[in-house]
C-alpha cells in the first residue's frame, strides 16, 4: 500500500485550477460579445454569415475540448510535482490565451501562435505517468 502526501505546495496546483476557471469564463464572454457583434443568436454555434465570429467559437470550443484532459492531467501530476505541474498549467492556459487571441484576429492560422501551451501540457503528461509508475512501485 502506497501513502499519498499532499504536500503544502499542492496550493500552487489549486491556484492554477482557479486561473483555468477564469480562463474559460473569459473565452465564454468573449463568444457572447462575439454573437453581439456579428448578431448571432442563440441556439445557432457557428455562423454561416460570420467566419470571423466562427473563429471566436472555436477558440472556446477547442479549450473546453481538452480541458477535461488537462485538469486531470494538473490534478494528478501536480500530487508528485506540484511546482512544476502548476508552472506547467500556467503555460498551458498562456497558450489557450495567444491561441485564442490569434485566432481573434480571423486568420485561423494565426491560432498557432499559441502552440507553446503544448509544452505545458506535455510536462504534465509526463508528470502524470511518472506518479503512476512511482504509486505501482514500477520505479
């Protein structure tokens, strides 16, 4: 039987759970502002007037698609290192915001701008696996 210790710096791990809340509530207000803009109304997702609007959409339809990934991923890695796992996740969500913020722009290439936030989330990937192999005694 394997003891889990959450150590006093899991709270840097929290923290960060808090900041990826923000982070989906501000893509959220930026897709409602959005449907203002380019006068898309509810129920409809995406426009077939609106590329532009479209973008917005997808931004926040790309993060809430992995999010569930990521938070289990920062929430798992982060009881074996929680320091680098909250840097990590705070990597990621600065990779949701450039990601978004170049797809804004209405050039889907643009979202590329973002792509670091996949180093953030590889690191917790392999933070994730670590602790499982350390919780089977594999290692």
């Amino acid at each position: 039987m394997t003891n889990i210790v959450v150590s006093g710096d899991y709270g840097y791990v929290i923290f960060v759970c808090i900041a990826s809340i923000f982070l989906l509530l501000w893509l959220s207000n930026q897709v409602m502002k959005a449907r203002k803009m380019y006068e898309v109304s509810y129920p409809t997702m995406y426009s077939s007037h609106s590329d532009i609007f479209n973008c917005y959409q997808r931004a926040h339809q790309n993060t809430l698609e992995y999010y569930p990934l990521f938070i289990v991923l920062l929430l798992l890695g982060g009881l074996q290192f929680p320091k680098v796992s909250a840097l990590s996740g705070l990597i990621w969500i600065a990779g949701r915001v450039a990601y978004a913020k170049g797809y804004y722009t209405g050039n889907p290439d643009k979202r590329m701008r973002g792509v670091f936030g996949y180093v953030g989330l590889i690191v917790l990937f392999i933070n994730t696996i670590i602790f499982a192999l350390k919780l089977l005694q594999w290692i």
